[in-house]
C-alpha cells in the first residue's frame, strides 16, 4: 500500500488518481495512525523550503514517518521540494532539511541561463539517467519531466545523483540512498513519462 502523505502541501489528489487508475492501492495520510500496513511513501512538496519544513515537523507526521524510513527502510520518495527536504539544508530558507541524504539546495546561478525569463526553470526538460535504478525501468533514454522550481539539490556525494538535467548548467534532478529518493520534477504533471516513474516506485 502506497501512502501520500498529506501535511498541507503538494498535488496530493493527482498522485492518488495517477495510483487508482493503475489499480495500485493507495491511500492518503492525514495522521500517525494512518500509516499502519503501508509499505511505501511519498512525500510530496511546493512552495518554499522554510514554509515546508515548518508545516511537515508542525503534522504530527515525521516521526513516524521517519520510524519508517530511518528505521524500517521502508522506501520514500520526495516530489519537488519533498525531494529539496532531504537535503540538510537550503540556500532558500534557514531551518534545517530532514538530512537523509547529504547536500544542500542551491539557487540556479541566474548569470549561465541564457532565457530571458530566468526564474523559476519551469517547462517540460529532457532527463538524463546517470545511474541504473528502478525508477526509469522502461523508460526511452532520454525522458521527459515538468519542472517548476528556482532551486536544486546539489548532492555531497556523487554516488547519490541518479539522474540529471540542464538549465544554464548541468543540475542533479534525481538523488537516491538505498531506500530514500527524491525529484526535482513533478511525475504527476508528465504524462505518461511521470506516470511510469510512479508505477516503477510501486515496484521498489
């Protein structure tokens, strides 16, 4: 059973209609109590990276979350700034990120992007698979995601970066660490590339 945690932030009903249709059991997590007997996680973010932080720690929902993720190994996957959250910080903001995988979140150098439109990267963006993972089983070489966002994880150790994609420079839009992954991207918002990527994280 995949649970969508719900603290206020995040495309929450895409995510579960995106589940439904693929006859995937899904539900949505409001409280501690509703993660009994569920085996996968998403943790979903929009907005700014403080903002997020302060809602998900003020749920009722992170220590059990991270019970699960820590301490079961049960798989996780943060959207958007749910995946900036794993970091242990941000140039964004001045709380503290979860710190399940080493980094910080950068704000795109605006001088390298030759747009005249600089911020947010916002739009459709191929994406390149730097490492093998379940995630992209299926998935032609060079996938399309959306993207809406100003900032981007910039991982300590390399070995982390899954997949990446260009805007002025090259920037990392996957990361993962055993049970724990996260993208930059919107899946819920890519049609059937993001579709398959959701599919394959139920098969993790």
């Amino acid at each position: 059973m995949i649970g969508i945690i719900d603290y206020g932030l995040g495309n929450i009903k895409a995510f579960e209609n995106i589940y439904h249709k693929l006859h995937i059991p899904v539900k949505i997590l409001h409280k501690s109590e509703d993660f009994e007997g569920i085996t996968k996680l998403i943790l979903p973010g929009v907005g700014a990276f403080d903002h997020a932080m302060k809602t998900f720690n003020n749920s009722g929902m992170r220590e059990i979350t991270e019970t699960m993720v820590l301490d079961q190994k049960v798989p996780v996957i943060g959207i958007c700034v749910g995946m900036q959250m794993l970091a242990l910080s941000s140039e964004e903001g001045v709380l503290p990120g979860l710190g399940w995988i080493s980094g910080e979140v950068k704000r795109f150098d605006e001088s390298k992007i030759e747009f005249e439109t600089h911020l947010p990267h916002m739009g459709w963006n191929d994406v390149e698979v730097n490492k093998k993972t379940v995630l992209f089983n299926e998935l032609e070489s060079l996938p399309r995601f959306y993207f809406l966002h100003s900032y981007y994880f910039h991982c300590t150790n390399p070995e982390n970066v899954l997949a990446s994609a260009h805007y002025g420079d090259v920037f990392t839009c996957v990361v993962g660490s055993e049970n724990i992954y996260g993208v930059q991207f919107h899946p819920e918002k890519s049609h059937q590339f993001g579709v398959k990527l959701l599919e394959n994280f139920s098969k993790i």
